[in-house]
C-alpha cells in the first residue's frame, strides 16, 4: 500500500523532505502535487488525496502552511479522518484513539526534524 502524499506551494519544501524520508524508511509513495512553489489550489490536491484513500482504504499525508486548510478539506469526504498533528503526541493518538487515516502537517509551524519525528 501506498502513503498517498500532497501539498500546496506552501508544503512543497516539507513534502520533498519528507518524500526522501520515506524513501529511506522503505515506504512507497504516490505523489499528488503541487509539484513546485507556484501558487495552486490546496483543496484540489487535498481532495487527491482524500480520494485515493478512500479508494485504497490507505493512508495520507498533507502539508499547507498550516495544515488548517488540507485538514479541513480532507474531512469533507466520507471515510476521512484527517487530523492536523503538532506533536508526536498528537500523532501517536490520532491514530491510535482516532483512527485517523490522512496525516496533516504546517509546514510553517512545523520544522523538518518535529515533521520527521511526527
């Protein structure tokens, strides 16, 4: 199964760590854009996402500037449990407690090594 991954122009640096970190952990990704710093449409990619997770039954993550938006269009689709993490903390329940299935991130509130961690 594939991590389905996504960001808008505000997520594009984090989602290249984060696509390499991936690699070198072994997971497989499938990566939905944006695929550069130019501004788009963060729901269109969130709604991506959202829709191969459904279909696959798997697992996202998503990353804006504050992970707000893509969370928030995430949850609109039935089956969703989007859940914006600050913490490893966050994350470790939201999974656990919450089933969460999509992994939001800030890129502007998170740094590269709480991302990793998270």
């Amino acid at each position: 199964m594939k991590i389905a991954l996504g960001c808008d122009h505000g997520g594009y640096e984090l989602k290249q760590f984060i696509m390499k970190t991936l690699e070198k952990l072994g997971y497989e990704y499938e990566d939905f854009g944006c695929y550069s710093l130019e501004s788009c449409d963060y729901p269109d990619i969130a709604h991506d996402v959202a829709q191969a997770v459904e279909k696959e039954n798997g697992t996202g993550i998503l990353l804006c500037g504050t992970g707000i938006g893509m969370s928030m269009a995430a949850n609109h689709h039935k089956g969703i449990r989007a859940a914006l993490c600050t913490t490893e903390l966050h994350a470790k329940f939201a999974r656990r407690h919450n089933d969460a299935n999509i992994l939001c991130l800030g890129a502007r509130m998170t740094g590269v090594e709480l991302a990793k961690a998270i």
